[in-house]
C-alpha cells in the first residue's frame, strides 16, 4: 500500500517491506532537507511498526543520487550541529538519538556521491552495479563528510584505502567495492530493485524477533566493540526462545515445512 505525503520520497508497505523510493530523477535524487525528513520519517515507521520486518531504500532514475543539495543545507550545516529530529523520526545516517532496529537493504545505480554513500555505510545489506560510482566528494566544495563517513568507511575499507578517498575526494566503483567487502552482491541496473526486493523477502520470512537480536548483536559490536557484544549475546535469548515463533521453528523443522513466523 502506497502512503506518499510528497512526490520526492514514495512509501510502500507490502509483504511485510517497507519500501523507500526517492523520486527526484530530474535532480538526480539529490537529498534536500524536505526528503531527508521524508526518509526519517519512513524509517521511524518501519522501526516502530511491527507489521514491518524490513526496509528498502532505493531510487527511480539512471541514478542513486548525487548526494545533498548543497545550497538548501549550507545554511543548516553553518550552525555546527546536526538537523533535529522531530521523536517520531529516526536518523538516517545512525548518530543522533535512536537507532533502527530493524534490517535496511539498499539498492544503488549510477552515481551515489556523499549523503549516498554515508546512508549506504548505515544499511545491513547492499546491492549493486558494477559501473555505479561512489564517492565522498565533500573535499572537492570546500566541507568534509559528516554523515559518518569518516567513520564508517575507513571500518569497511580499511583505513589506508579509505583515506585515500576521502581526503581526494575521488571515485570508486561498484565492483571495487564489491571486491573490498563494502557491497554485498553485484548485478545489472534493470535487475537492481527487484534483486534488492528478493532478499528483503528472505529476511521477512525468517523469525522477526531472531532477526532483530542478531541485528542488535551486530551492531553493539560495531558500536561499542566485540567484548561489549559478546557479553550481552544471551540477553535476548529467554524471549526469543518462550516465543511463538521460536517453537513454529521447531514445529516446521520436525514437520519438513517452510516456517510461518509471526514475529511474536
């Protein structure tokens, strides 16, 4: 079901996906300050719903986006702090306030400069062309990264090869980032969004509440580091384990049948 407030981000919920669609082809999806709360809003909604299992972000056009339009920020960025959030929105980029809880895939073609690339670095998983081309160009307009780029790149990547994009401000590929470890699969631009669609399906059919422990898990470590992670890597499991869907998962093993979780 589509629920759109405004032509420049569509919302779709099905199959227990919510699906984010930026719509701004003409701009090159460029990310004004209106989408952006448009975005933060939709992964409220997805963390906050419990119909919903798993978001995908992704763009109409030959392109992801060529990052922020600059002249609608400069205003917001001259000020030193980040945009506030309205309680009922959740940070796209992963530094203020709440954190998504549930998965994001994202799908990318063509060119995702900046806001793009730092939104991919704080998705779960990543599909995209060989020809797309990345880049944290903020170096070249006279700013530097402050999506968690500077971060989150260098983590991915490797420090050395990181800064070595960030500080030039030059491109690199779908297929180098592929091969580095950044991108989860590679496939064709017509073939991007329906591949992205396949594995947010696969995750909606698994156990919701298994689903978002191991996300939480991951992301402890990532945030807080692996011996912060490790100990706290039970603390989900008596829920999980007196849930429904915990004996649905024994119940579809001894039974020799696809599960049926209902995320309780």
């Amino acid at each position: 079901m589509s629920e759109n407030i405004s032509d420049k981000v569509l919302i779709e919920a099905s199959d227990h996906i919510l699906t984010i669609t930026f719509n701004r082809p003409e701009k090159m999806n460029a990310l004004d300050p209106e989408s952006f709360y448009l975005l933060a809003q939709a992964l409220y909604r997805l963390h906050t719903e419990d119909d919903l299992r798993v978001g995908i972000i992704q763009a109409n056009g030959p392109h992801f986006t060529a990052g922020l339009e600059l002249e609608k920020w400069a205003p917001i960025f001259a000020k030193g702090t980040v945009p506030e959030l309205p309680q009922d929105h959740i940070d796209p980029y992963g530094i203020n306030g709440e954190k998504l809880s549930k998965p994001l895939v994202m799908a990318v073609q063509g060119i995702c400069y900046t806001s793009g690339l730092e939104l991919l670095l704080n998705t779960d998983i990543r599909v995209a062309t060989a020809e797309a081309r990345f880049a944290q160009l903020e170096v070249k307009r006279g700013i530097y990264p402050c999506g968690g780029g500077t971060v989150r790149l260098p983590e991915e990547i490797g420090w050395a090869r990181a800064q070595r994009y960030l500080l030039t401000g030059d491109e690199f590929t779908g297929q180098q980032a592929h091969d580095w470890g950044m991108i989860t699969e590679l496939c064709a631009a017509e073939d991007v969004q329906s591949r992205a669609r396949e594995l947010a399906m696969k995750v909606a059919a698994a156990a919701p509440l298994g689903v978002r422990s191991a996300l939480k898990s991951s992301k402890t470590a990532r945030l807080l580091g692996d011996t912060q992670a490790l100990q706290h890597v039970f603390d989900d499991m008596p829920a999980v384990m007196s849930s429904d869907d915990a004996m649905e998962g024994v119940r579809s093993f001894l039974e020799r049948r696809p599960a049926e979780f209902k995320g309780r």
